[in-house]
C-alpha cells in the first residue's frame, strides 16, 4: 500500500523532503509582507491580525536560514525566542514543525503544526503537513481529516488527492479510495500511477470485469508488457473466458519463448480445465523449444511436485514431463536425481533408489541423494538398511547433514536404540544454527527428541522439546498434549497445562488420548466435575486402555 512517509530520520526526511522544499516559497511571501508576519490564512482573504516588526521579521528569517543550512539547535533556540518575545505566529509553529521533520521528531513536530493549524486553518501547507504526520504516526483517522480539509481547500489538486486516497486505503476503505483514484484518473487518463491503484483496488475487491478494463486500457496507452499480459490471462480466467485467457498465454510463449511465467500459466490453465492432450502437446514444444534451457525445464517439474501434494491433478504432467527430461538428458546427474524424487513422493521407493544409489556411487559426496536413500528406507520402515546407510553416508561425507542426522535419530528411536538416538539428535539440535533449517524438519527433530527424552527419563529435556515444538507449530496436538500431561504428572504450571490440553481437544473433539489428559489436568487442579466430565467421555469413545480406567477410578473415588 502506498505510504506518504515513514520515521526512520533518514527516510522520514526523503519522505517530506519534496512537500518541505515546495513550501520553502514561505520565506518569500513572509519577506514580502509589509511589517507583518501571517498569522491567517491569506486565502480567505482576512487581513494579518498580527503585526511584527522589522526585528521580529529578521530574527525569524535569520532562523529559517539557520534550519535550511543544518544548524538545527540555533534554529529552535531562535524560534523558542521569538515565541517566548513575541505574539505567537503561524508561520512560526509550522517553522518549528518543519525542523522537527528533519530531525526526526515526529510527535513535536506533530504539536508544532497542530499549532500552526489551529491559527491558520486554511493554510494548504499547514494542512498537508500535519496530514502528513497523523499519517505518519498512524493516526489515519486523523489524518483523513486533514486530507479532507485539503481537499475543500483545492478540490482538484493531485497530490491533496493521493494523500486523501492514501489514508482511506490505511483505514482499509478501498472504495472511498477507489472514488479518489477515479478522480484522479479523470484529471489525468493516462497516469500510469493512478492506473496502478485503481488495477490493485479492482482486484482487491474482487471486481475482475472492471480490473480487466483498467489493464486493456494501461496496454492500450503503451504499457503492455508480459506481467501485465499475464495478470490479464488470469483475470480473463476468474471470470470463466478461459478460451480468452488461453489466446493470450499462447500470444505470450510465441512472443517469447523463453518466458517461464507464461509457458507455467498456459499449462495451469490446460491442467484446471482438464486439456489433457492439448496440454501433453504443449509441454512437447515447450521441451522441445531451442529457447528451453535445462534449469527452465527442472524448475518447471519442481514446481508442479510441489503442486501436486495439494492437487492430484498435476502427477500425471509431472511424470509426462520428467520421462521427457530423462529421454532428452539419460545421463545428467539433477535429471535422475528429479526422476527419482518423483517416484518417492509415489512411494516407489525401490524404483526411486534405482535412481538414487548410481548417484552415491559416481559421486559419493552428493548429500541430496543419500538423504534420499535413507528416507526411503525410514518411509518403508526398513530401519535397520536405513541405518546401514547412514553408517555408509559417515564414511563418504566430511560430516553428515542436518536431515540425515534426524532421520538416523528417528531410525534408531524406532529400532529402540535411545541412548544411541539421544546422542545423535542432540548432534542435531547443535546444528540448527549453521543454515537456516526449514520448520518440518526442526519439528520432526524435537518431537523425536521429546519422545526419546521422554523414554529415557530425561524430563527436563522432553519439556523444553515439546516447548520447542510448540515455538514452531503453536497448533501441533501431539506436543500439546504431551506437554499438558507431563506437567500434570509433576503438579507444574497446572493453569499453563490446563490451556494446551484444552486446546489440543478443541482441535481433536473426539480423540480419547486428548480426553484423557485434559480430565487429568482437571483432577490435578481439583476440578472433579470437569475431570469426571472428560474422563467419561474418552471412556465413551470404546478406546480400551488401562490408564484412563485408573484415571476414571481416581477421580471417582473423590
């Protein structure tokens, strides 16, 4: 969203920079006067009611001269003197304000020119300055109102129009700032700027029709270009002109060809609306396309994997294009290595190893690919080849990655190898900070160094595992639940417990485990009738377990 200014001294200066100059004709109009000093607005044509003279008139030019060359401190020493001597002045307060802008001091310079303001409430500068401020400060309120005043004052002035279209999007009111861009747009039809806004604020507002209007007419003024193409295609798509939305795409590709953005949405639209062959055609030009690099083409198949775990509609393009790479390319290394990620993700994990294991054994350094081969083996359950390949990657590596780490300590918690597991996790935990590790797999780490903590008896380290979980994933039931009955079991942090277990039930309604704790952090607190409550619901479920049967028994007998 467009903003006027920003605080920071530095760019809180460039931000006014351009309004401060622009009002820097003040020192003109003030020498020009006749032994006065304005003190009202001259636009209402009411005469000065303040009479300064000639001394009072050089002391203050002589602190504007001081300002304009840095001299900040003797400029403010100067107007706090001239404040105390003399009748108080407009021109002065908002002299104040402007030195308070270019060092940085928003709220003085706030006060000096709602003191301006309040003498001269019609003064343009004066108004669009203190806007300016309440805008700054995020007082958008406030700032509307000064932006409206501004507005009365030069109904048709551009920039009091964009500083009023400003604040209604702070105060998210799109439509009264569309009305303003409208305006503006009246004013002049072929502001790209204002074309800009009024494109951001159609699309905002779900007006596609209108926002489509807006892009034909910025492309028609000279303003075309691929994005702007491609933002049309998507919108001719929104309203259902897919055979609109498809001419353009292709119209992108055939102008140029090695503009990955367009070949990408010519292909989600062939796949949204289930042109199977159409789209196999299209992805044989696009593979067979001199302009189509190798990097093109593999960023393409990564990106329509990672499509395809929330859409099933893109395997099967994702497999037509990696056997057409493989076909084109048998022998480069990232190729297979595509190759084989597709088939792990479906679940042909033998077949995803044919691919992975000649790549170790050519180049025994590729960490990728022994991550890979371990997590295929962990994916099957084969813990024990698992382990055989991680002791195989130690060998052939400097030192193993981060994953391979948590996955052998997962493989040796399933393989009941905890104190082997501790140590290979805490390995891990002390490598979390060489790179920045994505969030699955720092959970997966702690969730497993929770349970084997919890498995060795090392509760300290199981809780602040779970916390960590939770610093991830504040919604993650099983750390929730977990957690909340760990603390019940050591009579810590009851209130604290009581509120994860609550809210791991609110996420599973139904799950006895999660019933259960939460009766039991309400027995602990001494809250009977809620734990009663709980406890006979997880015994409702049919969940057959000893503990809970205690647990019912326990509080029953309360």
């Amino acid at each position: 969203m467009p903003v006027i200014c920003t605080m920071s001294p530095a760019r809180y200066r460039r931000g006014l920079r351009a309004f401060v100059m622009a009002s820097s004709c003040f020192l003109l109009v003030l020498m020009s006067l006749q032994g006065c000093v304005s003190s009202a607005s001259m636009t209402d044509g009411r005469a000065s009611e303040v009479r300064a003279d000639d001394k009072v008139k050089s002391r203050f030019a002589r602190g504007l001269f001081l300002a304009a060359a840095g001299r900040y401190d003797e400029a403010l020493a100067l107007y706090r003197t001239l404040e105390a001597d003399a009748a108080p002045f407009a021109a002065l307060y908002f002299a104040k304000a402007r030195l308070f802008v270019e060092t940085g001091q928003l709220e003085p310079a706030i006060a000096a020119a709602e003191q301006a303001v309040s003498m001269e409430p019609k003064h343009v500068y004066y108004v669009r300055l203190l806007g300016s401020l309440y805008h700054d400060a995020g007082r958008y309120e406030d700032a509307l109102g000064m932006f409206l005043s501004q507005k009365e004052i030069t109904p048709d002035d551009p920039k009091a129009l964009s500083m009023l279209a400003d604040a209604y999007l702070a105060l998210d009111r799109p439509q009264d700032a569309l009305r303003v861009f409208e305006r503006l747009r009246v004013l002049d039809p072929f502001n790209e700027h204002t074309l800009a806004h009024i494109l951001w604020i159609e699309l905002k507002l779900n007006h596609y029709k209108e926002a489509i209007e807006v892009l034909q007419t910025m492309m028609e003024q000279g303003s075309g270009n691929d994005k702007l193409m491609l933002t049309l295609g998507e919108l001719y798509l929104q309203t259902g002109e897919v055979e609109r939305a498809l001419v353009i795409f292709h119209d992108i590709v055939a102008d140029d060809a090695s503009f990955l953005p367009g070949w990408i949405a010519l292909f989600e639209a062939l796949i949204e609306t289930g042109e199977v062959d159409e789209l196999e055609q299209e992805l044989t030009v696009f593979f067979g396309h001199p302009e189509t690099e190798l990097d093109a083409a593999l960023d393409l198949v990564r990106l329509f994997m990672l499509r395809s775990d929330i859409d099933s509609a893109y395997l099967g393009p994702v497999r037509f294009m990696a056997g057409r790479m493989l076909a084109d390319y048998p022998d480069n290394r990232d190729v297979r290595f595509t190759r084989g990620l597709i088939h792990a993700r479906d679940g042909e994990y033998r077949k995803a190893r044919e691919f992975f294991l000649p790549l170790v054994a050519s180049d025994p350094a590729y960490v990728k690919a022994w991550e890979e081969i371990a997590s295929s083996y962990v994916a099957e359950g084969e813990f024990h080849h698992a382990l055989y390949t991680f002791r195989q990657a130690r060998e052939a590596l400097r030192r193993p990655s981060y994953r391979l780490l948590v996955l052998e300590g997962y493989a040796l918690y399933r393989s009941e190898l905890m104190e082997a597991a501790f140590e290979v996790l805490g390995d891990a935990q002390l490598r979390e900070g060489d790179a920045q590790q994505p969030a699955w797999l720092r959970m997966q780490a702690a969730i497993t160094m929770a349970l084997v903590s919890e498995k060795t008896g090392r509760e300290e380290q199981s809780l602040d595992a779970y916390s960590r979980v939770l610093d991830i994933d504040p919604h993650n039931t099983l750390a929730l639940n977990n957690l909340a009955y760990m603390l019940a079991e050591r009579n810590e942090r009851l209130p604290e417990a009581l509120a994860y277990a609550r809210k791991a039930v609110q996420t599973e309604p139904g799950n006895p485990v999660f019933l259960d704790t939460l009766g039991w952090v309400y027995f602990k607190l001494g809250n009977y009738e809620q734990a009663l409550l709980y406890l006979e619901r997880a015994v409702a479920t049919g969940f057959s377990d000893p503990e809970i049967i205690e647990h019912l028994e326990a509080v029953r007998e309360k």
